[in-house]
C-alpha cells in the first residue's frame, strides 16, 4: 500500500528539493551542507511533521 502524504507536505519535500539542487539546503545546529537527495527528504518531511502536516512516523529497526 501507498503511503498518503498531504499536499503541505508534498509542497514542503518540493521547496526542499530546490534547495538541495541549488546547493543551499543544510540541516542540523551546525548548518551542515546536504549532500543526498534522502537527506534531503527526510528533513523535509521532519519539518513536515513539526509543522503538523499529515506524513507518516518515521520508521524503526524493530528488535529481534
């Protein structure tokens, strides 16, 4: 099955990937520069979520 991202979401993943292809996209305290394309969307859909924007948790390694 899909997993269903709103549109504010959607758009927020967008702004990221411009920022990233621009080279202006950083994370962290330190500002550090992004340097793939899953980084990039995963602090997106962090912000997403912070925001309050329907995304999915972010998924855990389950224990054995």
């Amino acid at each position: 099955m899909a997993r269903k991202y709103s549109k504010g979401a959607q758009k927020e993943v967008q702004k990221e990937m411009r920022r990233f292809k621009k080279g202006t996209a950083t994370s962290g305290k330190k500002k550090t520069k992004v340097k793939s394309r899953e980084q990039a969307i995963a602090i997106a859909l962090s912000k997403a979520r912070k925001k309050g924007m329907k995304a999915p948790k972010k998924t855990t390694k389950k224990s054995r």
